[in-house]
C-alpha cells in the first residue's frame, strides 16, 4: 500500500516553491502519493491573528532574502525572487491546481507555476497572464 501526505502550499510563497522542488525525492524513496493543496498563508496569518513579519520588517526581509539563497544553493534550484510578488493572488493559480487534478496532470501544472513564480519571475496576476506563460512554454 501506498502512503500518502498533505503538502500544503502556498503560491506566493517560495519556501513552498523550495519544498515543492525536495519533493520527487521524497516519493521515491517512501513511495509516497501527494495531495497538493493550496491555501493563502497570509489569510491563515490574519485568522489567528498574527502578522506578516517578513514583509512588515525590512531586517526580517533581508533575513529572509538571504535565507532563500542559502536553501536554493542547498538544494541546487535556480530561485529568483520575484518582483510581481504583490500583484497576485493565489486564487488563479489555485483554480488551476483543481482543474490540473481533474486531468491528471497536477504535478506538472504545479511545476509549471512555480517556474513560472520563482524562477522566471512571471507576474501571474489573471487567468490570461497563466494562460499567455503556459502556451509560451508548451
């Protein structure tokens, strides 16, 4: 029997980006089934009344900044971080993952995201902007 675990992400994350990339990985040692689902860590942070430090803290950021470089050489992926950050939500891409897990083809999708978020910096802003960066890289 296969065992299987939640992988929670977040799409403007890239702490979820870096975990996503140790993933195939871990399936293949444990043999493992993964359930991708998304949740926006920021709505998490304001239900349990916390607050986003690395965003309200410049030294945290940079903290933060450095940390990300260090675990992306660590794990030898390309990490950039993205500009657009603030201008998109993770409710398109989100949609995607659900329709991507009707089809069959949700680890690709999420790949695909990903790349898309934080090593090509793409602003995935609307449906068409994920649309328009899919079809350039089909």
């Amino acid at each position: 029997m296969t065992n299987s675990i939640s992988f929670y992400l977040d799409f403007k994350s890239p702490y979820s980006y870096l975990a996503f990339t140790q993933l195939p990985k871990l399936i293949e040692r444990h043999d493992v089934k993964v359930e991708y689902i998304s949740v926006n860590v920021l709505d998490v942070m304001k239900a349990v009344k916390n607050s986003p430090t690395t965003l309200l803290s410049p030294i945290k950021n940079q903290y933060t900044q450095d940390d990300l470089r260090r675990w992306a050489k660590r794990y030898q992926v390309p990490l950039t971080i993205n500009r657009h950050f603030t201008k998109f939500s993770n409710d398109a891409p989100a949609r995607l993952l659900l329709a991507a897990r009707k089809m069959g083809c949700e680890t690709m999708i999420l790949s695909l995201l990903f790349k898309a978020i934080w090593v090509d910096g793409e602003n995935l802003a609307d449906q068409e902007m994920i649309i328009s960066y899919l079809e350039k890289t089909r």
